[in-house]
C-alpha cells in the first residue's frame, strides 16, 4: 500500500532504534526525509498540546474575522494568451463517504481516471501532444452563485467542507476547509502560516469545523496536532504555493471516537490536470455582503491563467469574500457516478478591487501532490509523509 508513492517521496527508509526511557525498552524511528519544498509546525506537546488543541465557543466563532487575501490590481490578467499543459504525471486520490467501518485512508494513485474533456489541453485521444488552448474567458467571468440547503450541511459531499478557526499573532482568524482523507485536511497557505518564513508564523488553535451552519458543529470540532504548508508560500508568499492543511486529534461524539474522515467522509483530490474543467468553489464567505453563517457554492469553468505566478495560477468567476479561503475548488462536486469530487485547487486570492467576481487558485502540480501525500499519510505527532498512519 502506498509503496510507490513512498518511493517518490523518499529513497530513504526510517530507520529503527531501542531506546532506553525511564528503564523501559521503546522502539523509536529516525524521521523519513520530507519531500522537498513542504514544512510541518511542530507538533506541541504537554501543556502547549492543551492550549494549541482547544475547542472554540460559539461566541468566539462569530467574533472569528475573516483573514483576506488579495494581490495588486497592476498584476491582473489582461488578454489572451497560451495556457500550459501539465508538466507531469495526473495523480490523485479517491473521495470517500467515510463511517466507522472506514479506516479514512484514500489510495494514491499516479494515473487518475480520464478527465472527460481534459484533452482541451495536454493530449487527443492518440496520445499526441495538441497546442494548448487560450484563456476561455475575458473578466467579467461567468459563473452561478448559490447556497447550500438547510438539509445539504448533513449530507456528503457538503459535510466534508467547514469553516477553521485560528489564531495568527494573537488575532482570530476564520477561513475555509475540507477534509481530504485520514486525519488531514486541506486549505490556503495563509490560513495555517503567516508567510514570513518565521517559526512564530504558525496558526495556533487550529480548530476544523465541518458542516458548520449559524453557529452550529454537526460533527464536533477537530482540534489540530500540526500543521502542513508549501516553503513558497512559507518563505516568499508566492500565491502560486497558497496552499497547506492540518493534522487533526479524533474527537468523540457519544460513545464514538473518530478520525474526521471516518466522522465526514473526503473529498478525492487531483494534480498535474489539465487548467480546462469545471469547478465548485465550496466555502463560507463571510466579508460583506454575506455574513460567513452558510456554505456558499460557485459553479464556474476555468477562465483564466494567471501568469504572473509559475507555475500559472488559475481563475474561476466567483463574487465570493474573504473567509472563503482555503475552501476546496472541486471537479465534479456531487456527480453520482465517474470521477467524483476531487479537489483540485484551494480559494487563494482576489484582485480587488478590479475583479470582484473572480477568485483564484494555485494549479496544483506534483509538488501540491506531494503536500496531499503529507496530509494523508500523517497522523497526530507523526509527519512521515511516507505510509498510512494508525487507524
């Protein structure tokens, strides 16, 4: 299981060593090498593990304020130009609906399933590389809006979104994610560090919140172990790198204790895909005019790429605001059959105040792939990256 993907991470393997604690025999094991341009959070312990894993009120949710991100508007796209091709191998993850009977870890794959129309881009049906294609649309990018359903928020695949609540430098922050597999989940770089390569960068009391409506927690809330994030957005904030997730504890509801996979189910993921698809963006905006209380859906084909970035970011038409980010850009939200609900970009950024109806996602690539394969394969207090972790 994994034994390819743990090849590709690292030709090194963990070695074992006894150790001697308190005069009992334990077996430790030296650290896998993580894979290049990903850094973890120290993962806290003793008295910082009850401070930094603490569920939130309701009154300090709602007192939560959105954490925004936006570039300048000289940087918007302008015109048409050629958008790249993948620059290697498709690979993904399949989604799940999880319950207890799942153990919430998804399979890596290094060929997905086909993709439809994704050789729009990237090769036709002999194998031949075609010339890939313009931008499809000019702003404004067109796109439909809507929220979900009162009864959607219990239902798979909505509940496998929620909203996260932080803290960055002593202000509480909200954003958006979606569970992914195991115990991780995924969303924007800049909601689990602050981008200025500093060890105090780090999100403390990250707290995951799925299916989260009004004020509500359906499923609980899952406080988080550590923290994943791409080095370029870690180190330069490179948009092209806005991308992390977190490592979340079990929590118990009743008398079951579970991972949040096996609580929620996952969404599938999806990298090195060609930039023509059609999305969802899933997530809870919460900066005027909406009020961060509902799940709010964008449906949009790809529009644009956004070249001020390498590798090219890409844009959907969404009038979405701040609190959004982080949330999952997905293709093929809620298809009954194929290839389903797989996550293929994160709400990153804005150009505001030029394009309020557009939002923008790194193109996930086989170095994001590598960060997906960091959230799936750790658990709490292991960051191996390299094999699926303990039930």
């Amino acid at each position: 299981m994994f034994r390819k993907f743990a090849q590709s991470v690292s030709a090194t393997a963990s070695l074992s060593l006894i150790l001697l604690v308190n005069g009992i025999a334990v077996q430790a094991q030296k650290a896998t090498p993580l894979p290049a341009g990903i850094s973890a959070s120290p993962a806290p312990v003793g008295d910082a593990v009850r401070t930094n894993a603490r569920e939130w009120t309701r009154e300090e949710m709602l007192r939560a304020i959105p954490l925004d991100a936006k570039r300048s508007d000289s940087l918007a796209p302008q015109g048409g130009s050629l958008v790249p091709a993948p620059s290697g191998p498709r690979g993904g993850t399949a989604p799940g609906v999880g319950g207890p009977a799942s153990d919430g870890v998804p399979r890596m794959s290094a060929t997905a399933e086909p993709l439809g129309r994704e050789a729009l881009a990237g090769t036709d049906s002999s194998g031949f590389e075609i010339t890939p294609t313009v931008s499809a649309f000019g702003y404004p990018y067109p796109f439909t809006r809507y929220p979900a359903y009162t009864a959607d928020y219990l239902n798979y695949p909505y509940r496998t979104v929620g909203k996260v609540f932080f803290r960055q430098h002593g202000v509480a922050y909200v954003c958006s994610a979606s569970s992914v597999g195991n115990y991780g989940v995924i969303t924007a770089g800049h909601c689990v560090h602050s981008g200025n390569n500093s060890a105090t960068g780090w999100s403390t009391n990250f707290v995951f919140v799925p299916g989260y409506r009004n004020g509500t927690a359906p499923f609980g809330q899952f406080t988080a172990n550590h923290l994943w994030v791409m080095n370029g957005w870690k180190i330069s904030r490179s948009f092209a790198r806005d991308v992390g997730g977190a490592i979340l504890h079990k929590n118990t509801i009743g008398a079951s204790t579970m991972k949040v996979s096996q609580r929620v189910g996952w969404l599938g993921t999806l990298w090195n895909a060609s930039y023509f698809q059609h999305f969802h963006s899933v997530g809870y905006p919460q900066a005027a005019p909406f009020d961060g209380q509902s799940q709010q859906l964008c449906s949009s084909s790809f529009a644009r790429h956004d070249t001020s970035l390498v590798p090219n970011s890409f844009g959907i038409g969404c009038d979405a605001t701040g609190g959004t980010s982080g949330g999952p850009v997905v293709v093929g939200w809620r298809s009954p059959v194929g290839f389903t609900n797989r996550v293929n970009g994160v709400n990153s950024y804005k150009y505001l105040p030029s394009q309020p109806g557009a939002l923008y996602s790194p193109y996930f690539d086989t170095s994001i792939g590598s960060l997906i394969g960091c959230l799936i394969n750790s658990g709490p207090g292991s960051q191996r990256c390299a094999a699926p972790a303990a039930p």
